[in-house]
C-alpha cells in the first residue's frame, strides 16, 4: 500500500492502551473493508472490518502485537481498501475526503 507524499491524510490521535479505536469514515455503511495500518519502519498490518451504520470504523487494537501502540510509536498511516482489493478508498471526515489517516497515540492520564 503506497501512499504519495502529497495525498492529504487525516490526522488522528489515539489514547494508548485501550483496547479498540474509532474512526470516523464516511465509508459504505454495515460494508467489509481491509485495514491497512503501516508503522514508521513500514511495517504493514491488516485487519478486516465491517463498517457501522454511519460507514465508521472501529479497529480492535487486541488483534495487533502487543505493544504496538504507544505514546513513543512514533505515528501511523491508515488506508482503507475493500476486502481483496488493492485501489486505496476515500476517508470522509466532516466532507472532506483523504486518501489516509495519521495516527499517533497519546498517554491516558
């Protein structure tokens, strides 16, 4: 999953340690999608979704190895693709569409 430098990527922040992340979408509702999470040494991880009657995402951070998501991670590229697919689909967030989300995660005080 190659994203241009110049795609325009949503940036989110995320709370360390919990057990699951929200993702607003704009995606086709109660629809199956693969996830495409991608650290800073691109290393990529997946995970299959099935979107919520708004076309959000919620992605199960139990199912990624442990300790992957932490204040110090350094920050993430989300892409989303149908399920087999390999063409990046638009994010929607308050009707502006982006290619990518960049996550980063932050400490829970």
């Amino acid at each position: 999953m190659s994203i241009n430098i110049c795609d325009l990527c949503y940036d989110l922040v995320g709370e360390a340690c919990y057990s699951s992340l929200f993702i607003e979408a704009g995606l086709s509702a109660t629809s199956d999608y693969t996830v495409h999470v991608e650290d800073k040494h691109e290393h990529s991880y997946t995970q299959d979704i099935t979107t919520d009657a708004q076309g959000d995402i919620t992605l199960d951070l139990t199912l990624f190895p442990d300790g992957m998501f932490t204040a110090f991670s350094g920050s993430y590229i989300v892409t989303v693709t149908q399920v087999g697919e390999t063409a990046v689909e638009s994010v929607i967030v308050d009707g502006q569409d982006y290619s990518c989300v960049k996550l980063v995660f932050q400490e829970v005080n």
